[in-house]
C-alpha cells in the first residue's frame, strides 16, 4: 500500500522523538552512575575520616581540675564524702590517687581520683552540692603517638622472643651458646614486660580520667584565718628576728674590727704625708 505523505512525515517525527528520548535517558543514567561512582569515594573518605576522629579522640587523656568554695567547717567533711563515694564506685570505677586535709584557722582539703569519663561530671556535682564551683580546668594530652610507638616495641619484642625460643629448640647448640641464648631470652622477656605495662598505663590513662578536687573556704574567711593565725606568730616571729638580728651582728663584728683598724691606718698615712 502507498501511505500517504502526512503519515510518513508524523511516523518519522515519532521516530525521531522516540530516539531522542532513548538518547536522553542514556545520557541521564551515565550521569547518575558518574554522580554514584563520584558519591562512593566522597562517602569512604568521609567514613575514613570519622574514623580517623574516633580513633583521636579515643587517644586522648583527659585531667580535670576544679575548685570548690564552700564554709570553712564542711571543707574535710565535703572531701570525706566524695572520697567515699569514689571507693564506693557510686558513679562507675574510681581509684583515689591522694587525699589531704588540712585544719586550723585556714583549713582546706584536697582529692584526687582516676574514674571512668560517665563519673566525672557526677562526681563533681556531689563535690559541689549546696556549695560554688570557683574554678574549674580541663587539660588533655594526646597519646596517640606512644600508643602507636609502643605496639610497635611490643611486636619487634615479640617476634624476637619467638625466634630466641625457636633456636632454644635447637639440640646442636654448646653450651656456652646456650648460655647467651637464656641470657638474651631474658632480657627480652623484661623488655616485653615493661614495654606492656607502658602500653596498660596508657590504656588506663585513656579509659579513665584524672579529677582533682580542692575544697576552700571563701576568700573572706580564708583572710580572716591569715590575720588571726599572724597575730598568733607574732611572739615567734619577734623571737626569730631577734635571733636573727644577733647571729647577723655576731657574723659582723670581725669585719667591722678589720675595717676600723683599716680606716685608722690610711689616716695615719694621709696624716704622714700632709706632714
């Protein structure tokens, strides 16, 4: 059959639209996949990356330091109380490193602790209740690079120690040879130990945090303590100056003799010579 022209003209438009649409969605997928295959490293960078900050941060040794104002009569009950609850492990795993009071007209206390990172702003809180936080300091130190210095002492060590051991098999070896061999195996066994408590310190040192807590009374009552305990010192510290001054002229007087007798001879001379 003959088809008309009109009918060829609008199948060949249809034709013509269908392979620019095929050309359109062809060119759209090999976009997405460009934009995919782009996305895929962006996104293990960025994983890389996140890593990378976990690993950082979980180097990191934190110690924090903070102050504590409150009456001058609750400053070692205060320091008691917490000190119990960290041996209580009231607020996680706690280990009190030091733990000093002090009375008399200027009475303050001091606790130091190690305890686990979810501890520490309770610990503080209990520390602090019914009282004010007058300082407070956080200082951490990055360990990253020991940690990584240190597993790798550990590991020359270890495979030392597992060829030392494999000669030790050995049934041709004199005796002198043996000798040296347990010698060696010995000190590297000692090495290892130490090289893995460093890395256990450290390991201690990032899973816990240091807390020190001062506790003073207010800067009033604290000048109030200084006055009254110098009016109190005053007879000894008069004693002591006295005792002082008396040692100085004791000290003295053999130079003052020589300086006399020397002035009085250089004015014998000036009187000579004007003569």
């Amino acid at each position: 059959m003959t088809m008309h022209p009109v009918v060829r003209w609008a199948g060949a438009g249809v034709l013509a639209l269908a392979l620019a649409a095929c050309s359109n969605k062809t060119q759209q997928e090999h976009a997405v996949g460009a934009v995919g295959f782009a996305a895929a490293p962006a996104a293990d960078a960025g994983a890389r990356a996140g890593n990378a900050a976990n690993d950082m941060q979980a180097m990191l040794a934190y110690e924090h330091h903070v102050g504590v104002v409150l009456p001058a009569d609750e400053t070692a009950t205060r320091m008691q109380a917490a000190k119990a609850a960290c041996e209580d492990g009231r607020f996680g795993a706690c280990v009190v490193l030091d733990a000093r009071s002090q009375g008399g007209d200027q009475p303050s206390a001091s606790l130091g602790m190690r305890i686990v990172p979810a501890g520490v702003e309770r610990m503080i809180a209990l520390a602090s209740r019914d009282a004010r936080v007058g300082s407070r300091s956080t200082h951490a130190e990055d360990l990253a690079v020991q940690v990584r210095d240190n597993a790798l002492v550990q590991e020359r060590l270890r495979n030392e120690l597992s060829r030392l051991q494999e000669f030790q098999q050995r049934r041709d070896l004199a005796v002198a040879d043996m000798i040296a061999l347990s010698r060696q195996l010995a000190e590297t066994q000692a090495q290892l130990d130490a090289a893995e408590r460093e890395g256990a310190q450290n390991r201690r040192r990032i899973d816990t945090q240091k807390l020190t807590v001062d506790f003073r009374p207010p800067a009033a009552e604290s000048g109030r303590g200084e006055i009254g305990q110098a009016l109190r010192d005053f007879g000894g510290t008069l004693s002591t100056g006295a005792a002082w001054t008396i040692r100085a002229l004791a000290f003295l007087l053999p130079v003052l003799v020589v300086v006399a007798v020397l002035v009085a001879l250089w004015r014998r001379l000036r009187r000579n010579r004007a003569r």
